[in-house]
C-alpha cells in the first residue's frame, strides 16, 4: 500500500504539472485546466494518506526509536501501536512499549490526558505501579463518577430517587470484579459485578463483542450510562457500557 500510496501521488504530481503547462494533452477537443488540475490534486492528496496511513514496519519502528531518544514517549507508543503482528518488527515492538509505556503514561498523567494513560497502561504487561496509576487516573477522568461496584450499589440502595437524579445520562465509572455474563431475555449481553448481598450491578454491552475480553473472576473497570430506569427490582443497570481496564 506504501508504494502503491507513492506511485499515485508521483502520478498525480506529474499530471497536475503537465495539467499546468498544457491541460490539451488530456483532453484536445476541450482542454479544462481546472478539472485537469483538480483530479490531478486529489490523485496527490490520496496517494499521500496512503503513504502516511501505510508506511513499512521498518520505518514505523524507527520512527519510534526516534521519539523515544527525543524522550517522547507518548508518541513513540503510538507508532508502536501501529506495528502489526504479521511483521518481524512485532516482537521488538512489544519489548520497547512495555519499556516506555509506564513513562509514557506518566507524562500523560500529568498533561492530564487520563484517557490516554488508561489506553497506554492497557497495551502493556501489569505491574503494582502501572495497575495502581489506571485507578488514579480513572479517579482524576470520572470523580465523583467513580464508584467501587459495592459503592454505586450502596448509593441507590439508600435512597434510588436521589441517585438516579444525581446521575441521570451521566457517564460513571465502575470497578470491581466480575461475578457472571450473560444475556437477558431480549438477547441483550451483560456482566453481572459481585455484590455483598443479593441485588448486584449490571452493565449492558451493545454487542456480545463487548464482554469477550472479560470472564467471571476478574477485576474490571467498566464505564456507561445511568439512564431515568437505571434501578430495577434492586439492580442497578448501566447502558452502553465498555470494558476500559481488565486487571491481570
């Protein structure tokens, strides 16, 4: 795709010159300089997203290693990201994103880019410090959205009028670890958080594809939306719900 991206932006470079200086090579009967010239830049334009979208693993890994000497960490991750699993760079890619990536998050942090630490922190293998950084941040992005699952549960338990005022159509954060998945009767998947009692928190996914990262058993973060019937039958329901932070 690289080289292809190359070849149509070449091509389209030489028409929109030729287009310049003599637009009746394209077209004797009714030379358009204008229509020549724009196809000609749009030929330019999409060979260059080409390029810039595919560029070899090679010069995607080097560019890396180019950030990372600049102390740019944020952004060597991101090109590590891009490498695919295919290429003989893979290998070499994970090893450098587990190094930088705490550092990575760590400027983030404090560029108060939490969504990023959390993607970052996500992409690498856990530790104590990385782990504990992810609830920090998730603390800093959600506040006072962010609940303990037994906390959201112990909120509308005590009074579910006023909860489900406070939080209506808001975003809210939720951590604890996962007692079972399933889908309702409408064919509606779901994750279920244990609970110290009987009523439970459950969030719903849009698509089964939601819950195939997760398993009953372990400590997930999960965000979604309170909506004006988030409380049924002792239950608290999330809608649109995501899986964000899945502790190893």
């Amino acid at each position: 795709m690289y080289a292809i991206g190359g070849f149509i932006m070449f091509a389209g470079f030489i028409c929109f010159f030729l287009g310049l200086i003599k637009p009746s090579i394209f077209n004797k009967k009714n030379p358009n300089r204008t229509k020549v010239l724009l196809r000609s830049l749009f030929g330019m334009i999409g060979g260059m997203i080409l390029v810039i979208n595919f560029q070899p693993d090679d010069s995607t890994f080097n560019m890396a290693q180019e950030y990372v000497e600049k102390e740019e960490y944020h952004k060597a991750f991101s090109k590590l990201i891009d490498i695919d699993k295919d290429s003989e760079f893979y290998d070499s890619a994970q090893v450098l994103k587990a190094e930088i990536g705490p550092k990575a998050a760590k400027s983030l942090f404090e560029e108060e880019n939490y969504d990023d630490v959390i993607e970052v922190l996500s992409e690498i293998p856990q530790t104590e410090e990385t782990v504990k950084m992810v609830y920090e941040a998730v603390g800093k992005e959600y506040k006072e959205r962010y609940f303990t699952s037994n906390e959201l549960l112990g909120k509308f338990s005590k009074n579910g009028v006023k909860a489900q005022e406070e939080l209506k159509y808001s975003t809210v954060a939720v951590v604890g670890r996962i007692d079972d998945i399933s889908k309702n009767i409408y064919g509606e998947p779901y994750a279920t958080f244990k609970s110290k009692g009987m009523n439970s928190v459950q969030c719903f996914f849009a698509t089964s594809y939601g819950v195939s990262d997760i398993s009953s058993g372990q400590r997930a973060i999960i965000t979604g939306t309170i909506n004006d019937d988030a409380l049924f039958a002792g239950n608290v329901l999330i809608q649109n719900c995501e899986v964000i932070f899945i502790k190893e």
